[in-house]
C-alpha cells in the first residue's frame, strides 16, 4: 500500500474520531455511514485497474465530502485530498505522464 494510501486512511480514521469526540456516541449512525462509504470507495478502487479511472473517482470525492457538510464531509476532504494525490502519483509512477522539467 503506497505511503499517501496509508495517509488517506489515517486521515480518514482521525475524521472519524474527530466527530465522534465532538459529538459524542451519538454520532455512531454517521459514523457507520462514512466507514461504509469508506469501504465502498475501497472496494470500488481495487476493482479499477486503470490510472485515470481512478483519479476521476477520487477527484469526484472532493465535491461529495463538500456537499455533505452537514454529514461531517468537510473531516474528510484531507482523505479524499491524499486519495487523488495517491492516484495521480500512481499515474506518474506509471509512466503515463512526462514530468515536468523533462
């Protein structure tokens, strides 16, 4: 699992404790809401195998974390932030781009 992978997770799971050290217990059903949203982001990036599909999905995060402010979206667009920097470096590390100043 690639460095910035491991960093989205973390951020994820700080989110979550975020929210639930804010608003206590009975934050639990947003708190399973995101983890399963979390696992469905998982299960869906496992199964796409090309670079760009990936980057569509997580740069699609972004605008879903910010619609669903009042959710506790907003906790976690840093994950969804190292997510798309995950798949873009994935992309780069792939040889699909020229890096700059080459």
């Amino acid at each position: 699992m690639p460095a910035l992978v491991k960093l989205s997770v973390a951020l994820f799971v700080a989110g979550e404790v975020f929210i639930l050290a804010a608003v206590g217990v009975e934050s639990w059903p947003v708190l399973v809401g995101w983890a399963v949203a979390a696992l469905l982001v998982a299960g869906v990036t496992r199964l796409v195998r090309r670079p760009a599909p990936r980057i569509i999905l997580a740069a699609l995060l972004l605008p879903a974390c910010i619609i669903t402010t009042f959710e506790g979206g907003l906790f976690f667009v840093p994950a969804a932030t190292a997510l798309l920097l995950a798949a873009v470096m994935d992309l780069r590390h792939r040889g699909h781009v020229v890096p700059l100043g080459s």
